[in-house]
C-alpha cells in the first residue's frame, strides 16, 4: 500500500502539480517574446509561426507521455516546419 501511496504522489507532482505551477511562467514568457516580435515582424509572421508550438511539443508528449505520432500527424508537422522556414527565409530576405 506504502509503494502505491508514493506511486500516485509521484504522478501528482510528474502530471499535475508540476505543469500546473511551470505553466504560467512559461506562457507569460511566451507572451512576452510574442508582444516583443509583434513590433519588429509583420502580424501575419507571428501569427504562423505559432503553429509550430505544437509541433516543439511533441517531443516531450513522446518522452513523458509515451504518446505516439500518426504518419498523418507527421506529414502535417513536415508541412508546417517547411512553410514556416520559407516564411522566415523570405522575411529574412527582404530586409
């Protein structure tokens, strides 16, 4: 009983406590660069840039979660990561 005890403490603190208290700090940070880059880069850029957030997610489901990618989610995130680099490369290019 003592095992299983320290077990669910465990996932507490892993799956709920920890995220609950790391994310606000996270998302404020997030916030902050999202604001700063608004008034050096057009809305737009911002704007599908942030489609990639999930995609740096998925690490992280992976190797905490045990949560696996369809081929289909894959081939999506393929496709965000390459317009987004052309959306960077051709701001990049026109300054």
């Amino acid at each position: 009983m003592h095992k299983e005890k320290q077990f669910n403490r465990k996932l507490l603190i892993y799956y709920g406590l920890l995220p609950a208290i790391i994310s606000p700090f996270v998302s404020s940070v997030a916030t902050i660069f999202k604001t700063g880059a608004t008034k050096t880069v057009k809305g737009w850029i911002v704007s599908t840039l942030r489609y990639v957030g999930p995609i740096l997610g998925a690490p992280v489901a992976y190797f905490l979660l045990k949560e696996t990618l369809t081929l289909n989610q894959i081939f999506g995130a393929a496709i965000v990561v390459a317009t987004s680099f052309l959306i960077v490369r051709e701001h990049i290019r026109s300054k």
